[in-house]
C-alpha cells in the first residue's frame, strides 16, 4: 500500500499538481470576491467612500495573499536551461 502511495505523491510532485491547485483556487477565490464586490457596489445605499472603504478593507487582504501565492508559484517552477 506504500508503495502506491509514494508512486501516487512522486506523479503529483513531478508535475506540480499541488502547487497549481493552490494557484486556481486562490484564483476562484479572486472571482468570488470581486463578484461580491461589484454585488456590493451596485445595492449598497451606502455613500460611495463608504463602499469603497469596505471593499476595500475585504480585498486587500485577499490581494496580498494572491500576491504572495503567485510569487510562489512562479518561483517554485523548475527553470529550463
């Protein structure tokens, strides 16, 4: 059974299955959040800094780490010569 497993995590790391993953779904999580964002934007009755304050207070955090997962991505990938 080990040896199943070690053959099935060797195929996944060969071909960096995880770390692209990791990349879309933190990209779905983008989507949904700029989703949300314009949702929010649109039925707000609320002054327009106001909104802007808001969404921005929910999507910085969420930039940084997008920001931080791409870094990784692309610097976790084998160089060609």
């Amino acid at each position: 059974m080990m040896h199943i497993l070690t053959r099935w995590w060797d195929w996944i790391d060969k071909r960096d299955v995880d770390k692209h993953a990791v990349c879309w779904a933190v990209f779905y999580g983008l989507i949904k959040i700029t989703t949300w964002a314009i949702w929010y934007a649109s039925a707000s009755q609320r002054p327009g800094l106001d909104v802007a304050a808001v969404i921005g207070a929910v999507t910085a955090p969420y930039t940084m780490l997008m920001g931080a997962v791409v870094k990784y991505y692309f610097e976790a990938r084998p160089t060609t010569p």
